[in-house]
C-alpha cells in the first residue's frame, strides 16, 4: 500500500497493467468492460426511480455512456486526464477532468451518485471530504472500496465495510437492504440510502455498545467450513510472513559481520579508506532492503489482522440474525398453552373418527428420568384414545423395570412385555407391534418427547383425510436435560425423491396398522435404518401420505442417540446404503445408490443411450461471445450430445465469430414475432428439450445424461441441478412459492453444502419451478407454454414451469449433485403466476430460506403489528388512521374510524406542516363520545382492531377493551402499538396504576378526567428519545409542555364547556402494561390474553402487544390460568 497520493500515477499505463491480468480497455474480450458496466447500468435504473446520475471517477467513461445509452441524465468526472481522453466523442460533454474532493464538480442534487473503487486512491483526509461532497448532493450512493487490497500501489486508503458504514452514517446514510450492488458489482459493494431524521452520533456510540454486547453473547460457531478456508488463507499468509522473518534474520547476521570486518578495517590503517567507503555504500543498500521488507511485512501483518476482523463481524452478524430467527420461533411455539388445550378439547368433541392410535417404545439402556419424561408426553396428551406398547429389553436396570411394571399396573392403556435379552431395534419394535390393537401405529424412541398435542393433530389430520395412510410431522432437538430447544427442521410433503437422500419424514410417524399386512414387519437386516426402509416400504402402498407442518417430536440429543450425529451408531451406514438401493432396485431404476466423498448420499444413474434431445440457448442481457463460447464448449464436452441446439440472439447482435457446424441455428430475437413460430418450439420432437442461458458451464460431462434420466426414468416433468457462482456460492436451488404468490429461493447466496431449518441443499427436491437458467423438459407442454410469448428469457420459462406445475399437478426434480456453474449473477424474476393451491413444498415457519430473507425476514413494525392477523381474509378496523393506515384498504377489508369526520380532520390539520391534508383517508365510522358498537351502528363483527398509539390517549383502558371484545369474534385480535414512557414526552410521570384505571372503569369516563389533565401539563417534557435511550436526559434542562396552572385552565374549560382535551391519559412502560395486565386477569376485568408481544426495539419509543379474544370460559380459574400464561411467554422481553 503506498503513502502518497500522485493524480499522475494514473496513465496509460496505469489502466494497461494497473488492473489486474485484463487491461481496462473497450474492445478487451469481447468488450468484458462494457459488459460489466451495461449490467450495473441496467440494475441501477430496474431497481430505483432514476434519472438524473453522477460517477465520481468515472475513468474512461464506460459507466456514463451506458447509461446515456438508456436514457438516463448521465455525468461524470475523473482525476486522469489520459482516461478521460479516450471517453465516446458524444459522451465527452459530459465527462469532466477532476478529483473526488473537489466541490466544483458536484452540480445539483443527483437520483444517485455513483463511487465504485475510488476512495481507497485517495489520502483519509479526502475520502472524507468526497463523501461529505457525495452526502451533500444525493439521498443514495452506489459504493465500493477494495477492503483487502493492500499491495496496489495506488492504494492508500484501504479499510474495512464497517469503516466505510461508519463515515457514511455520519451523514445520515445507511446501508440498504437491498443485495442486488454486491450480486453484481462486487461481493462489498453496498447502496448507502439517506435515512431522515436520525441522530447518527448517538446511535453510532449506542451500537457500538451494542456491538460489544453480541460479540459476548453470540460467539462464532457453526461456521467450521468458512473458517477452515480463511485458516488455510491466513496460514498461507503466516507462511510468507516466516518466510520473509527468515530472510531478514539470515541478512541482518550478514550486516553484523561486515560491520564486525568494517570496524576492524577502520582500526587497520587510513589506507583502506576507499574499502571502507564502499562498504558503507553496501551497508547502506542493506538497510534499505531492510526498510522495504519491514514496511512490506507491517502491511501484510494489518491485512491479515483487519480481514480476522471483518470475518469475525460478518460471521457474527449471520449468528446473529439466525439467533434472532430461533428466538422468535421459541417464542412463537410456546408449549403447554392452556387456551390451545381449550380448544382442542372442544374441537375433539366434533371429530367423527376417533381411532386408537398404538404408539410403540422399545427400552434398552436409558437413563431413568428421560424414561419417565418420555412416558409422561405420552400419558399427558390431549387426546386420550391411546394404548402404549412398551418392551423392555434391560432387567438390570431395576429402577426403570419396577418404575414400568407400576405404571402398566395403574394405567390400563399401558401393556408392558419384558424380555430376557435385547434382541435389536428392529425385534423390539416387532414386539411392541404385536401388542399393537389401534387402527393407526405411532414410532417413539425411549429417550424423545412428544408435544401434548401430538396425537390430537394426527387424529385432526385423519378427520381431514379419510385416506391418510401415513402422518408425520416437524421436529426440533432437546438437550440431555430437557430444558433447551434446538435445531428445527421444517419439512416440506412427502417425497420420493428427498426419501433417496434423508430419511427426513422420521419423528412424528404415524401409520395405518393395514399397512403392516402388505410390508409385514420391520426388516432386523436394516438396524440403524429400520424406520427408513419401513417407509419406503409403505410408501408403495400408502393411498395418502400426510405432512402436519408442526413441530410434534422433540428429539433428544444424547452421546447414543442418532440425533448427535452419525458417529454415535457407525453401523447405520452400511443399513442405510442396503435400505436404499433395495427401494432402488425394486422401482426398475438402472441406477445405483452410494455415498460421496463428501459424505453425502447420491443417485447414480448409469450412463446409456437416451433419447435425443435438442438445447436452445438465450442471453440473459447483452450478447457476449465469451459467455456463449463457455456454454457451447462445455455442452461439446458432454458424453451425451445434443443433435440440434438453436441460439437466440439479442436484436442488436451484429456477427458472430465462432465457427459452427450444421447442427447449429442462429436466430434473431426481431426475426419473429412470437416463439411458437419457432421449429423447435412449433414441432416439439419425441425426445427432450434442454433450455440454457448463455454463461452456464456444466462441472461433469455426464450433466445431461443425468438430467435426461431424471425424466426418462424418474417420471418429472423437468430437472436442473445446483446453481453456483464463481465464489461457491448457490444462485438458484430450486424455487418454493409462498402463499402470497411470492417466490422464493431455498439456499440462494448461501454456501454451496448449505444447511438450514429446511434441511441440506444436498437433499433431492420435487418443485414447481427449478432453474431456468438451466433446464432439460419434456418438449410438449413447455411449448405449449412458450407459444405465445415474444422472447425467451428467465422470467418467461421461469412462468411456464409454474403453470404447468399449478395446472397439470406435475413436478421438477432438483439434482444437488448437477452442479451447474455460471458467470452472470442472477436476480429473482418477478412473475405474475398465481397459484390456485398451495406449494406443499413450502413451510410458513422457515427464518432462513435464504441470505436475503434472513436479513429481511425479521418482522417490521408491521408484521409486529399484525402478528396472527389475516388481513387478506379477514375483516378489520384500525382507530385513526388519518394520513398513514397501518393496514390499507387494497389489503383487505379493513374500516376506518376517527373521532370526526373527513372533513373536520383536514379543518383540524391544515395548517400543521407534518401533516398532508390530501391524504387523509377517508373516515367509514365516526366514534366520538359513543361506544363503539353504536358509532358502527350494524351487527358487524371483526377479526382485528388497529389501535397505534390509541389507548393511552383513552380516558377508560378497561371500558374501552370491552367495547373491542364487544365488536371482535372469538380469536379475535386487538393490535396495540404503545408509548413507553421512558423514550417520550411522559418520561418523568408516574405510571398508571390499577387503582386508577378502575377508578376510571366505573366512573365510565368518556372523556379524560380534570386530574388525567393536569398530571399531563404538569409533568410532560420534551425529550430526545436518542438521549433518553443514551441515559442523557438532564430533567431540569428539559422544556416543559406546560404547568399545572395551564392543566387546571384547561381542566375547567373542559369541566365547563365540554370541550374533549386530548393528552395522554395513561403512562405505561413494557413491563408496567404487563403487571397492569396481570392485575385485571385476576379480577376478571378482561377476556383477553396477550397473544404476541415486542420489547420496544433500540432508538424507538414503543412496544408492541396484540390481544387475542377468549371464548366463553365458565370456569373462572381455567380462564385465569389460561390468561396467566400468555404472559409468562414474554416475561424477559
């Protein structure tokens, strides 16, 4: 890295050899340079309302003249005078010689300024003044600096993101969370977004706090594989590092030995001076060797050290977020919840099947407590229409073996059989099974737990579907002692396919026993795997199977148990492998199963002569000679070769260079009007189609034959493989459509052997929809699709599989082991495809599908708000929406109430400048001093009730939430957005108490009370809530809303008048509300129980609470029990 900063340092010669192996030049490759900044060019106007632009170091002008080129105001400017002479004659207009810190060339305010790779050229002191310049001029900046690059020699300012993220919230810009600038620019490349209002000091030294607060909490882990690499990186590192030491050592003893010889030259005679001269001279060149190679190793050493630290922080930042994931799912899977127990009890009155379910426990060697807790989730479910066949195999256990024999003798659904040695998993279960009499055979380990409402979703489920043959559901882990809750997995529905990789379906299983008399017993060849192949057995004769998305099995995690990992029974391998390509061999696949070296298990389907296919191939973006020449060499290199492949070319292509032969077609995206014109796509031949987009390259040369097979042999409408970019990591492994007709994709911008609560990339997946940048399909009902449609492109073929998924109830088949590699990174297509049932592939409960809705996924204020709540079916009302509903009126069906109407709410606001009169909504119900039920004035009923920062300006709490428990149904909810006190103008008044809420209640007050007020105007004060989170409120230095002699004023006005006064009439902390809450359950003054709640987060000054609605509870201790309990669940918020 050098010290000074030179403008001369960037010549000709600089952007020949300056930048790498490929100099910055137009023509390079095939126009590489171009290329690059026509895909920047094209996601900075997709992605923002853009017109007017500024690159600051625009070099040669690439960048500007894209995005001319597509209309948009471009302008730029560069230190190089030798760069910006070789600018496009009609861009030169606009491209201008001069530096980042120089003000004059900031004209205006700009849409977006760009930066890419420019502040790290420059001393510290003017990279400041450049953002401060690039702050003052836009409300987005598009960045990038090098944060490792330290041996450029133009490289002067190198630093980490956090350094960068620092100096620009100092401006008030933060990162957005948008991934698209580091999908295609480069991997630190981030848009910096104008964030109002934000006092950026207080926050920096609160996150700062913050920061040091997580890195103790949330030590790295789980993320060996990174940190394998980045070891193997810093060891290369430290090698050189030694090395370089050694050298230094080796010449540093040299120096000592011709300063030894020179100092007994000098005692010699004055003769030798001219030998001692050039010694000096040579001492003299040492010592610069000396200098050079310590400045070197000082710069190697801050590299390895500022890149420990920037993974250190990425590592933890991913921990985190997954933390906050796990959290929210514990919280929202409470266990043991009275009100659910309530209404299982009466849902189970109305189920007209009631089948007795045998649940089978084979014991050996197991500790006596987990014993005991694993009989106990049995004998405490809510369904009680169970018989628990137990055989017990350790007589020498005598604590479990007289502990079993009592509770076989007090419970007669308990039978017990004894045997006089253990005679295997297998022999056991067999056992349990012919003591079986239930209709339906349940699985459970000796030392696991199931939920209390297992067997009342199984029994659900059958009611549901008269034909399910085989149930299972969601599982977590739980430790040794029972008290910590771990490692989810959220399944998807039954398939053949993932069976082939994980035996995925296991805990909770449920079976149909007739099921027994076509597979007959569990088969003692396969211990270890028994339950796998019993599965795949049934699977072949099961009508229905079944997936209930909800955790039932809790797992245990034990040295024994399976669930620690495959080293605790090493002879499950050999089972695993046997179960497998038995099932294999029994479907007729010519194909053979085995585990990789990577250890994961992989169908092999064996290479033979398939039916012909054809490959069309399109281009994403611009035509690119270098991207299709991969594609095309790396489909030469195939051992199954296409007989005919047809290239779609952009409208603008001019020639082409690669010499091709006859099975080749060239065509010309303006050539035809629609692709059902096409041969290929007009006369779909007998075989297979495979569509490619240019810059994919195949990492095997048996990809096509395996993908063919997929079809041929394996049944699925299409097949792709894995997606990876450059880096390793997955662009595309399939996609799952949400409910919302949102698409999404499993695994994307992680790790290429990525596991998630969905389970591993590695596993085999049916879908609706698999990569369309790389896809073998069977040729008619694609065609069919395609027809119409004008060109082909990712969303258009993305579109047609999910149609013909949706409509003809096919799959795609995703292959993990087809690794596909490709050059252009791709961003997710928007469809407009809607579903007419859901993708059973999804699981509403998955935090971490991918990268992106890792970080996004962590609920808004909105989602906060509307925990539980379907907007989009149910009905609502949300109290005073005025300019900015929470819920609008195209997301469902949602009223709007208001104290007065339209009319008197713009009188009331015109002249408030935070206000915008023209976008008061419209008022559907007038309250005003009426209750609730009169103000809406029909028999209506809702689902939900908005109340943002409402209730404290309520003069009666109590009286107010019966009025909502009037108008809501049952499950109802109430959604309560609330100032806390100690980050708001009430920061220094008293908490309400119960005392004065009922007072309140039966005072039945409509209006707020003289003494509400007075305590209002007294004690309110203007505060900073960034202070106030900071503990740097000073009372006394604090303005004052008003004083007692104007609250008493007002007090009397309204006493006399009748005129409403509004202030807040009670003053309530997170934990205040919940006592207070607490208190009215007990006295029966509510019936509700709190279903969701949110701590205020960092810099905001509200909490969140949503209320649901109890039904009719006669029983007043059942109600308070169930009450109570809700709010145990947020007790350390």
């Amino acid at each position: 890295m050098a010290e000074k900063y030179s403008r001369l340092a960037f010549d000709e010669n600089y952007y020949r050899t300056g930048l790498g192996d490929i100099p910055y030049d137009r023509d390079i490759q095939g126009g590489k340079w171009l290329n690059f900044f026509s895909t920047i060019a094209d996601q900075v106007l997709l992605n923002n309302d853009i017109s007017r632009v500024l690159e600051v170091g625009c070099a040669k002008g690439f960048l500007v003249e894209c995005l001319r080129d597509r209309g948009a105001e471009a302008y730029g400017f560069d230190v190089s005078e030798y760069a910006i002479s070789t600018v496009r004659n009609d861009i030169k207009p606009f491209c201008n010689i001069g530096s980042a810190d120089d003000p004059s060339q900031y004209n205006g305010v700009y849409d977006v300024i760009i930066c890419i790779e420019i502040l790290e050229h420059l001393t510290e002191e003017m990279g400041m003044k450049a953002i401060d310049l690039m702050c003052k001029h836009t409300k987005k900046i598009l960045f990038s600096s090098s944060p490792d690059d330290y041996e450029e020699k133009t490289h002067i300012n190198v630093q980490p993101p956090e350094y960068w993220d620092l100096q620009f919230a100092k401006h008030g810009f933060m990162r957005s969370l948008e991934m698209w600038p580091e999908q295609v620019v480069a991997s630190h490349t981030v848009l910096y977004v104008k964030e109002e209002d934000l006092k950026i000091p207080a926050e920096i030294q609160m996150m700062e706090k913050e920061l040091t607060r997580i890195e103790k909490l949330y030590p790295i882990k789980g993320q060996e594989e990174e940190f394998d690499i980045i070891k193997a990186q810093l060891a290369y590192e430290l090698d050189r590092v030694i090395h370089k030491k050694s050298v230094i050592n080796t010449k540093l003893k040299y120096v000592g030995t011709e300063i030894h010889t020179l100092n007994n030259l000098d005692k010699k005679t004055v003769s030798n001076d001219v030998d001692l001269e050039q010694m000096q001279s040579f001492i003299f060149e040492k010592e610069v060797v000396l200098k050079e190679t310590n400045e070197f190793l000082m710069n190697l050493l801050q590299t390895i050290n500022k890149k420990l630290v920037y993974c250190h922080q990425s590592f933890d930042e991913k921990a985190l977020l997954w933390e906050k994931g796990k959290n929210n799912w514990l919280i929202n899977t409470c266990v043991n919840d009275p009100l659910e127990k309530l209404k299982h009890e009466n849902e189970m009155k109305r189920f007209t099947r009631k089948p007795l379910i045998s649940i089978l426990l084979p014991v050996y060697i197991i500790d006596h407590r987990i014993l005991r807790e694993t009989i106990s989730s049995v004998r405490n479910q809510t369904y009680q229409n169970w018989q628990l066949c137990i055989v017990y195999a350790d007589k020498k256990n005598r604590d479990n073996l007289s502990y079993l024999k009592t509770i076989a003798r007090e419970d007669h659904r308990i039978d017990l059989m004894c045997l006089e040695k253990n005679e295997g998993i297998s022999k056991n279960t067999n056992h349990c099974l012919k003591m079986a009499r239930g209709e339906y055979i349940a699985f459970l380990d000796h030392d696991d737990l199931i939920t209390e409402d297992a067997l009342y979703e199984v029994v659900k489920a059958i009611n549901e579907n008269e034909k399910a043959d085989i149930l299972f559901s969601d599982r977590d882990l739980i430790n040794q002692n029972s008290d910590v809750r771990s490692s989810p997995l959220f399944k998807h529905a039954w398939s053949w396919v993932t069976m082939l990789s994980a035996n995925y379906v296991i805990h909770f299983t449920v079976m149909n026993k007739t099921l027994f008399e076509k597979i007959g017993e569990i088969d003692a060849h396969c211990d270890g795997a028994q339950d796998w192949d019993l599965f795949l057995k049934a699977s072949e004769f099961a009508r229905e199977i079944v997936h209930i998305p909800k955790i039932l099995y809790h797992w245990r995690v034990i040295p024994s148990s399976a669930s620690s990992g495959i080293q605790a029974k090493p002879y499950v391998l050999e089972a695993q492998m046997k179960a497998l390509n038995r099932y294999v061999t029994k479907s007729g696949f010519d194909a053979s199963i085995q585990r990789n070296a990577m250890g994961f298990i992989q169908l092999n389907w064996h290479l033979k002569q398939r039916k012909p296919f054809e490959v069309v191939i399109y281009f994403d973006e611009k035509y690119n000679e270098d991207l299709l020449k991969k594609t095309l060499t790396s489909l030469e290199n195939q051992y199954c070769k296409p007989k005919k492949v047809t290239i779609i070319v952009p409208a603008g292509f001019d020639e082409l260079k690669l010499k091709l032969d006859e099975r080749f077609t060239l065509l010309k995206e303006d050539s035809f009007k629609k692709l059902g014109e096409l041969e290929v796509f007009k006369q779909p031949s007998d075989g297979y189609l495979m569509i490619l987009c240019a810059g994919v390259k195949f990492n095997s040369k048996n990809t096509t034959s395996q993908l063919i097979a997929w079809l041929e042999e394996g049944g699925f409408e299409g097949a792709s493989g894995k997606i990876i970019n450059q880096n390793q990591l997955i662009e595309n492994a399939g996609y799952v459509m949400a409910p919302d007709d949102q698409l999404i994709e499993p695994y994307k911008g992680f790790d290429e052997n990525a596991n998630t609560t969905y389970g591993s990339v590695n596993w085999y997946r049916e879908y609706l929809a698999v990569s369309e940048a790389c896809i073998m399909m069977k040729p008619k009902c694609f065609s069919k699709k395609i027809a119409e449609k004008q060109r082909l492109d990712r969303k258009n073929i993305l579109e047609a599989q999910l149609a013909i998924c949706t409509e003809d109830d096919v799959r795609m088949v995703y292959d993990p082991f087809t690794m596909i590699e490709t050059f252009i990174p791709f961003i997710t297509p928007t469809t407009n495809v809607k579903t007419s049932r859901q993708d059973s592939y999804y699981n509403s409960a998955i935090w971490d599908w991918n990268r992106d809705y890792l970080k996004k996924n962590h609920a808004d204020r909105k989602a906060k708000l509307l925990s539980g709540v379907k907007v989009k079916t149910g009905a609502g009302i949300e109290i005073g929406p005025l300019t900015n509903p929470v819920v609008t009126k195209k997301e469902g069906a949602v009223y709007y109430i208001d104290h007065t109407s339209k009319d008197e709410l713009i009188k009331k606001y015109r002249h408030d400048p935070n206000i915008d009169i023209t976008q008061i909504n419209d008022v559907d119900f007038i309250w005003g001093e009426k209750t609730l039920r009169e103000a809406i004035s029909r028999d209506l009923t809702f689902d939900y009730v908005v109340a943002s920062h409402v209730i404290e300006h309520v003069p009666d709490v109590i009286g107010w939430l019966d009025e909502m428990n009037e108008i809501l149904n049952v499950g109802g909810h109430i959604c309560l957005a609330i100032p806390d006190k100690r980050y708001t103008f009430d920061y220094q008044r008293q908490l309400t108490t119960v005392a004065e809420l009922i007072d309140s209640y039966l005072n039945k007050l409509r209006r707020p009370s003289p003494r509400q007020i007075i305590d209002f105007y007294a004690n309110a004060i203007k505060i900073d809530t960034y202070d106030a989170w900071n503990g740097n409120i000073v009372v006394e230095k604090c303005e004052r809303f008003g004083s007692e002699e104007t609250g008493l004023k007002l007090a009397q006005t309204s006493m006399n008048e009748g005129i409403y006064v509004d202030v807040h009439c009670s003053v309530f902390t997170f934990n205040s509300f919940f006592k207070v809450l607490e208190t009215l359950f007990l006295l029966d003054l509510l019936n509700f129980r709190v279903a969701m709640a949110y701590g205020p987060e960092i810099y905001s000054n509200e909490f969140i609470v949503v209320l649901e609605k109890l039904p009719q509870i006669d029983n007043l201790e059942k109600k308070r029990r169930i009450q109570l309990h809700s709010l145990s669940r947020f007790r350390n918020l």
